[in-house]
C-alpha cells in the first residue's frame, strides 16, 4: 500500500518537473502557464482591438453587456443559467424522463449561453493581457462545449437518443473545464470583482487632515496619500471632491484620468479602459466599472486643512 502512494507520487512528482511546475497543484499549476502563453497573442490583441473598435467605450450596448445598469457584470449570471440547464440535461438523460422535457431544459441552456457569450466577450475586449489570454481559452472551451450540445439537440431531434446523450455528457466535461477556467479569471486573477472595495476597510470613520488647500493644483486632478490608500483629489478653486484612486474596474489610477462633463456633470475617465465616474459621489457613468468608486466627504477647515471622511452609502 506504501509503495503503491509512493510510487503515485513520485509519477506526480515527474509529470509536474516535465511540465515545469515545481510544487504547485497540477489543475492551478497549469491554468497559471496560460497567463504567460504569448503564443496566443497574434489572435488576442487584434480579436480584442477588433471588439472595442465595434462596442465603443460608453456606448449604450457595451454598457448593458458589461452589467452597468445592474451593478455587477452580467456575464457570471448569464453563463450560470446555461451551466445550469446543461447539468439538468445530464441529471434527466440519467433519470430516464420524457424526451421532450431534456430537449427543452437543453434548448434552455443554448439559448441562454448566446447573451452570456455576448456579455463575456464584451468584458474580455477590456482586460489586462493575461486575463484576455486565459479568458481566450475559456471562450474557446465554451465554444467546443456550445458546438457539442447543439449537436446534441440536434441528434435528439432526429430521434437518435442514445448519440445525443453521449455528446451531452461530453460537452459538460468542456462546460466543467471552460467553468474552472472562468473561476481561476474571476477569483485568482480578479476579473469582475471591484478593485476598490477595501477602502471602507482600510479608512476609519470619521474626519481625517489629508493636506493644504492651497498646496492643491487649481483644475488638475493630484494622487494624494490617507494612511494605506491613495486618494483622487481635484480642486476647483474652494471647492474639492475626492475618490478612491485605484478604480474599481481594475485598479487603473483615476487622477492620470481625463475630466469631462457627462449629462452636465462633472465626471473622471479612467486612463486604462475608460470608465467614467461622477465626481460628486463615484456613481458609474459608462464601463467596464459595474461597482461605484468609493467617495470622500470633504471639509476644509478655516486654517486651510481639507478633511475627508468616507461617504456614507
Ligand atoms: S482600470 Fe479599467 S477602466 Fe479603470
């Protein structure tokens, strides 16, 4: 018995020496190789330029793909009603119910997994390069696994049952394999999730002196210290607002972003992938951000001290 795991284990050992992964778990190990696959590249960039050069930054439809109005990307959701008809389908091919009943839970799924493509596609145009290289292969995936079960739909349609199932069954193995690797996109690499949302962790309550009035650039928006976090800071004569600088899509620093005016208000463009929050209280304007930035409430004191303390939801 001994020899039998120790003989496992050293065939792990060797599997992972000849893959160049060192003592990190096979599954992680290898997922982690595909950020760093610049051989993809050549497709990528051009397939992503070609993406945002359809679905312009602030556009209408971006914005609804990208889950603005709702708050949160509109991918994960989506892809979650397909991922769950497709594990129906293979729980009522095991159970053995009405032909008809699978065919509509399958038809469900692929119907489903169009709009979640859609939204997916329209975050991925706007990552950084490695999450766009891992998020390829995940597209990818998916594509083989929508190809397998609208096969299968189509077998059970002509009534060959038994060869709709089995490539059922082989298409929620693809499914599985695209879900693992949009799981190491959105938990390992932090695609989706916002990037500014420790603020409210790392800043107390309550007033804190962040700097002098009049040490503050007129007009320019300036990058300025509060304990562990930057903060975006503009002056308009008396006036300031102040933000979280790391945005919230992926953490591009707001106060190298342009200044313009959205609806007659006074709004910040990310510099990396072109959100557009509101001054007054980091509402989003436009995408890729779904999640708000964090904002400062600001008094200056009669001695020049401006003071901020987080806004209160
Ligand atoms: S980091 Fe992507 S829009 Fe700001």
């Amino acid at each position: 018995m001994e020899e039998t795991s120790k003989a496992i284990n050293s065939r792990r050992r060797t599997l992972r020496d000849s893959l160049g992964l060192g003592r990190m778990s096979l599954p992680v190990g290898l997922t982690d190789r595909l950020e760093h696959m610049k051989a993809i590249d050549k497709v990528v960039l051009p397939v992503a330029k070609a993406i945002r050069r359809k679905l312009p930054s602030g556009s209408p439809i971006r914005d609804m793909l990208h889950g603005v109005p709702t708050g949160h990307p509109l991918h994960p959701p989506l892809a979650t009603i397909s991922l769950g008809c497709f594990t129906a389908t293979a729980v009522l091919d095991l159970i053995d119910v009405d032909p008809r009943a699978t065919r509509a839970v399958l038809a469900t799924g692929i119907a489903g997994a169009i709009p979640a493509a859609a939204a997916g596609i329209t975050d991925w145009s706007v990552l950084h390069l490695e999450q766009q290289r891992v998020g390829f292969v995940h597209a990818l995936v998916n594509i083989a696994a929508l190809g397998l079960y609208s096969g299968s739909l189509a077998l059970r349609m002509s009534g060959r049952h038994q060869a709709g199932r089995a490539l059922a069954f082989a298409g929620l193995s693809a499914a599985g394999l695209g879900g693992y690797l949009g799981g190491h996109l959105a938990y390992r690499m932090a695609a989706g999730p916002s990037h500014a949302e420790q603020t409210t962790h790392l800043v107390p309550l309550g007033w804190h002196d962040l700097c002098r009035l009049w040490d503050l650039p007129d007009g320019r928006p300036v990058s300025r210290r509060l304990g562990y976090i930057n903060l975006f800071v503009l002056r308009h004569g008396a006036q300031v607002k102040v933000l979280t600088d790391r945005c919230s899509h992926l953490a591009g620093p707001l106060h190298q972003g342009r200044l313009q005016l959205e609806n007659d208000e006074a709004c910040v463009v990310c510099p990396w992938h072109g959100s557009t929050f509101r001054l007054e209280d980091g509402a989003v304007v436009h995408g890729p951000a779904t999640a708000p930035q964090p904002s400062f409430e600001v008094n200056v004191r009669g001695d020049g001290i401006v003071q901020v303390r987080p806004r209160q939801a």
